[in-house]
C-alpha cells in the first residue's frame, strides 16, 4: 500500500506578489515543507516495505506449516514403512523357521514310512511263518488224533488178545502130566501163531 503525501501548495495570506523575492520565513516554510514531504514519503516506503514483509513472513509461515505437514506425513509415512518392513522380516523370518520345521518334518516322516514299510515286512513274513506253522500244527493234530485212535484201537485189541490168553491159559492149567503140558505148550505155540 502505497502513502504519499500530497501537501498542496496555498500561497499564504499576504504574501508578496510574483516578481518579488520570497521572505525568509516563507523560505524556511518551503524547507520544513520539503522535509515534511521526505520523511512522509520515507514513512510511506517504511510502511509499504512493512506490509511486504508482512506477506512475506505470512507466506513463510504457511510454507513452513505446509513443510511441516509433509514432514509429518513423511515421518508417519517412513514409520509405517519401518513398520511393514519389520513385519516383513518378522514373515521372512518366520517362514524360513516354518521351512526348516518342514524339512524336518519330511524327514521324519520318511524315516517313520521306511521304518513302518520294513515293520510291515517283518509282519507280513510272521504272518507267513503263523500260518505256517498253524497249517503244520493242524497236520500234527491230524497225525495226533490218527494215532491216538490207532492206539487206542491196538490197545483194545492187545485187550482182547491178553484175555484170550488168559483164557486159553485156564484151559489148558489143569492137565498136569509131561505129555499134556507138552501138548499145552503146542496149543499155546499154535494159539500165538495164530494170533500173530
């Protein structure tokens, strides 16, 4: 904003007439005159140049202010991007730990599929080797069981021929003489023979 002073110039009540040499209080006048002028117009300046750097310092501040926005929003902007990256790692991290555990647990998991494989091998040749021997006890059994009633069917014959001994014995007790135990003794010769 602009301020000058436009002092008009008024001739003073009976001043002299032109043509003739000013007073010196009228000289005097002019001078405190033009002074007037310069200071008013140095003050117009002062002021004009107080109202820029009032703009100026007003335009700084919302500069500043803006700046300190972004400032802000860059701070919170790199913190969250320190943020995701640590999570980010934290994943990489956790992920290759997941990985490890993984292979381990593969590893695992084929040894028990190999050790489980060869159990079930073991198992399968003890089932073959049961069966086996059920097959050969059930044949013992058979071959038991055939013997035992083959025994039992010789010892009811063995019965049989022992009490017809026992009888042909008491058959032939009494007779005392030489000839008859002769006799007795061909009988029984004959009555083994015949059941042999």
């Amino acid at each position: 904003m602009e301020w000058r002073s436009s002092t008009p110039y008024w001739r003073g009540y009976g001043s002299p007439e032109p043509g003739s040499g000013p007073s010196p209080a009228r000289i005097s006048r002019l001078q405190e005159m033009q002074q007037l002028r310069a200071l008013n117009d140095r003050l117009a300046a002062c002021i004009e140049q107080s109202c820029g750097l009032e703009t100026e310092r007003r335009d700084l501040r919302r500069r500043l202010a803006r700046s300190a926005e972004r400032e802000g929003t860059r701070s919170l902007l790199e913190q969250q991007l320190a943020g995701w990256r640590g999570q980010r790692e934290a994943a990489d991290a956790e992920r290759a730990r997941i990985q490890l555990d993984l292979g381990s647990v593969r590893e695992e998991n084929r040894l028990l599929r190999d050790r489980t494989a060869k159990k079930e091998s073991e198992l399968e040749s003890a089932l073959t080797l049961l069966r086996d021997r059920e097959l050969a006890l059930n044949c013992n059994k058979t071959q038991l069981s055939t013997s035992l009633g083959e025994k039992r069917h010789l010892e009811s014959e063995l019965l049989e021929v022992q009490a017809q001994l026992a009888k042909v014995g008491t058959l032939y007790r009494p007779r005392s003489s030489p000839s008859s135990s002769q006799g007795t003794n061909t009988q029984s010769c004959v009555v083994f023979s015949i059941l042999t």
